[in-house]
C-alpha cells in the first residue's frame, strides 16, 4: 500500500487530491492538519513521519518558507519519502522547490487531473529512489551512461554515438545506444542508417515488451558492432510516452547489454530525471563558449540538488582545441570540476556528421578519435567488461 499524507486543513483542496489519489493504483490518502501547529520544523516533520508516507504533500494554507523549509528536511533526514508542495508556481517558488529537493509544485486551483499527474510523477520517482537506497548500484552492475548537455548544439550526438562505437571496439555485440531525445532525435543519421522499429514501438506494445520482443526492435549497425533504439520518427509519436516505461526500457536492455549509452533531449526533462536514478555513469558535455558554460554550472548545480551520487561523473569539454578568447582553466574555475576528457576541434567531425559514419569509426587513430577512446575507457568498468567475455564464451 502506498501511504499519501496531506498537511493541510484545505477542504477543498483536499477533496481534489483524494479525487486524485484515487486514480493511483494502490494509494491511500491521510490527513494531518495539525501537524503545523507547533511552527517547529523537526516537530512538524516527526508528526509527518509518523505513518511512514511515500509521499507528504503540504498545502495550500501553510506559507512557502515554511512549507520548503519542511521539505529540505524531508529530503535531508528521509530520503525514501517525496514531496509534493501546493503554492502559485512562480519562477521562484519552482527554483526554491527544486533546490529543497521537492518532487513537483501544484498550483492551488490545479484540477484533478494536473493533480494526479504531479502525483504519480512524485511517486514514481520515490519508488525509484527506494530501490536506489535498499540496491545501491555497484561496480558489479552493467552500466547506463546518459550523455548530457545543457544546451542544444553542444555536440550531444556526436558525443554519444562515439562513445558507443569506442566502446564497441574492445566489446562489440554488447553496446546499445538510446535515443532519448524522444521529440526531436535523429541517432540514426549519425550512422547513415533509417530503423525500421522505434522507442514508439515500445509504447505500442508496453504490457508484451519482454527482453526479447525488445531486443528485436533494436537495429544492428553491422559495421561498429552496436545497436540501436531509435527515437520515434515524428514528436506526435512521443507525446504518449511515459517516463516509467523509458526507465523500464533502458533496465531491460541493461539487463541484456553490459554498456546502454543514452542521447539525452537538451537539458533535463522528465525522461532524463528517470534515467539519472539509475545511471551508473553522467557524461557531462561543455563545449567552449561562456553560454555553454554558464549553461552547464547550472546543470551541474541541479544535478548536485538531485542528490545524484550514486554515478560517476565524467566532464568533456568538446571543440577543445578552439581558440575562442575563453581557457579551460576559466572553464574548470566556473565549473568547479576537472575535465575528464578534451574533444579537439577538427574538421574531420562535421564531415563525419555528413557521411553518417562516427570519427570512432573511420579514424580512431586521430585525436578526435583518441579522445573518444579515453572516455570509452573512463566508462568502460571492469566487472562489465567481465561479463561481456563471459556471456561471448558461453555463446560459442
């Protein structure tokens, strides 16, 4: 059963939720009113914790600093709990909301629906944050690398479809690349190839999609050893996509595939939020300009308020070698972080681009190609590895 509790005395609201939660397989609502009464926040959040809720949504009547404030230590003190808090979603609410690790911010006037919607939402992301926290992921685990990029034209493509075929060079058959940028992703170009099946048909078959009914909507690339999960081919397509059932895909093939790289969509959506709970490996893509930058300390700070440390962190910087009046020393200063991998500029990855054949796989050798090299390396883990040669023997 999954516990809901609603620090609240708003009637009305309270009605809407219970409407809501109703909708939510398994859920049970409860109220507690008067857990505000004290104004002490250790005492407000033990008289929450009470029932051991999944899930504490509190508002609209309770002011925000004090609401955020319950929040943060929510999230601090028990992690395995979500919160959910009522209250006008200007700009700054949400950015206070999300630094104090909340889950979603409803609109007092919100109708059942955008209720219900905020709510599963919240839910799913605790269920998931449970298994993280009762399964932590180790060394042992096959990995998920999502590929992240703050801004669009960052090189995001590029990066992953590399990285994929770099990987595939040591471990060929056991590296597949997703294509998460569900709306607008166009993986397949980058190798010159137009899949026949889609992320859209996962949607179209979610009850039926067994490891095995999903490895055949996989399409090999013959020539680099990997496969490929391609994003659907219109945005139409996407718009019934849930983020449960992307975070379910990419555990099956991961379950399958000791290496799944993941293109990420430009920022962090609500699939890429799916995929960092259970990322073994971030990529982190900056490329030399003060707008990408600027960009990705942002990012970098919304993931750190995420909590995101169960993965380990790789920071590329590509176009490298571009002299463009900013260093990479004022990159890792703004940053706050080393770079893990430099991507030189060359001439070489447009051309690549054009021809839908990844540098990796034409020209290893080159610096480009070295670069990609040594992030296939940093991700590339030994007990994976393991278990790709072991699988390759048991097959022969």
């Amino acid at each position: 059963m999954t516990l809901i509790n609603h620090a609240s005395s708003s009637e009305i609201f309270a009605q809407r939720l219970r409407e809501a939660v109703e909708q939510a397989d398994g859920a049970t609502l409860v109220s507690s009113p008067e857990a505000f009464a004290s104004g002490d926040i250790n005492t407000i959040v033990a008289t929450l914790m009470v029932e051991k809720p999944s899930l504490v949504v509190v508002g609209p009547d309770s002011d925000v600093d004090t609401a955020l404030m319950v929040a943060e230590q929510l999230d601090l003190n028990h992690p395995e709990t979500a919160v959910v808090i009522v209250a006008p979603p200007t700009p700054t609410v949400l950015e206070r909301a999300l630094q104090a690790g909340t889950r979603g911010v409803i609109s007092p006037d919100a109708d059942q629906v955008e209720i219900e919607r905020v709510i599963n939402r919240a839910l799913a992301a605790v269920t998931r944050r449970r298994e993280v926290i009762h399964e932590p992921f180790t060394e042992t685990k096959n990995r998920i690398i999502p590929v992240l990029a703050a801004k669009g034209g960052s090189g995001k493509t590029t990066v992953s479809s590399n990285l994929a075929v770099s990987l595939a060079h040591k471990y060929p058959g056991d590296v597949v690349l997703v294509d998460l940028d569900l709306q607008f992703g166009d993986v397949g170009s980058a190798f010159g190839i137009e899949p026949a099946n889609t992320m859209a048909d996962v949607l179209n078959h979610p009850g039926e999609m067994t490891t095995a009914r999903l490895k055949t909507l996989l399409t090999p690339n013959q020539s680099t050893g990997i496969y490929v999960l391609a994003a659907p081919n219109t945005p139409a397509e996407a718009d019934d996509m849930s983020p449960k059932l992307v975070a379910d895909t990419l555990k099956t093939l991961a379950s399958e595939f000791p290496y799944v790289v993941v293109d990420t969509a430009a920022g962090i959506d609500e699939f890429t939020l799916e995929v960092l709970d259970i990322a073994t490996d971030l990529v982190l893509l900056a490329s030399m300009d003060v707008p990408s930058v600027r960009a990705v300390a942002k990012e970098i700070d919304a993931l750190q308020m995420l909590g995101i440390r169960h993965a380990d962190w790789h920071l590329v910087l590509n176009r490298a070698s571009s002299k463009v009046g900013i260093s990479i020393e004022d990159i890792e200063a703004t940053l706050g972080l080393s770079i893990d991998v430099r991507i030189p500029s060359s001439r070489s990855v447009p051309l690549s681009v054009n021809r839908g054949v990844p540098v990796s796989a034409d020209d290893r050798r080159s610096p480009v190609g070295r670069a990609f090299e040594e992030l296939a390396r940093r991700t590339a883990h030994t007990e994976a590895a393991e278990q790709s040669w072991l699988r390759r023997r048991r097959s022969e």
